[in-house]
C-alpha cells in the first residue's frame, strides 16, 4: 500500500496518486503531467521537430528518405534509425525514449506538470 496520507477536516484518507488527486479533498484536478524530451548539456525542452534537429546534427545523425511520411534520421557509422511522424503533435512518449536509447548523454524525458 502506498501513496501519501491527506488530512483534511479531522479525517485521514489514503491518496494513491497524490498527483491525481489535490489534496485538499476538492473533486476538480489541479495538475496534469506530461512526457517531454529535454537535451540534458542546454536544459532546453524540445518543441518542435526544427529544434530537434538541429541537436541531432551535431550528434552524427543525418535525416534519411525524405519522401517518406514519416522524418527518420541514421548515423553512418552505426545501425541505428530514428523513425518519427511527420506531424510534432503525433510525436509520442514513445518516440522520445527511442530517441534518448539512442543518445544517452545528450537527451531525457521529464515529466512536465501543467
């Protein structure tokens, strides 16, 4: 069992997800979190597939088959590809994990509370 204790009006509950949930017994939710992809040496959160680029350049990775509906990038000297929708809203949790798999030293994925 586990989570925070909320004490609220004399009475003690269990909150499993403190996040979920404000945590002074109020029904509305006060924050949201979601995924986003940070390059770790500038603190700067990626938000645009522009942005990303232009740290992946620097790192050995070259855009490959532009025609394709998706953006994918290789680096020759390995045989790693990175595939992403071509559309940035599309671009998932799961596409910024294969990313920093990929680039260990140069990205990570924070959770951002909104």
């Amino acid at each position: 069992m586990s989570g925070v204790w909320v004490f609220s009006n004399g009475v003690a509950r269990l909150v499993s997800n403190p996040m979920a949930e404000p945590l002074d017994g109020s029904m509305e939710v006060t924050r949201s979190k979601r995924k986003v992809l940070v390059y770790t040496p500038t603190n700067e959160v990626i938000t645009n597939y522009a942005a990303l680029e232009r740290k992946l350049l620097p790192l050995g990775w070259e855009r490959y088959n532009e025609d394709s509906e998706v953006l994918q990038y290789h680096k020759t000297c390995s045989v790693h590809l990175i595939s992403l929708p071509r559309d940035f809203s599309k671009f998932k949790s799961i596409h910024m994990f294969d990313i920093v798999v990929k680039n260990r030293n140069a990205f990570e994925v924070r959770d951002m509370y909104i």
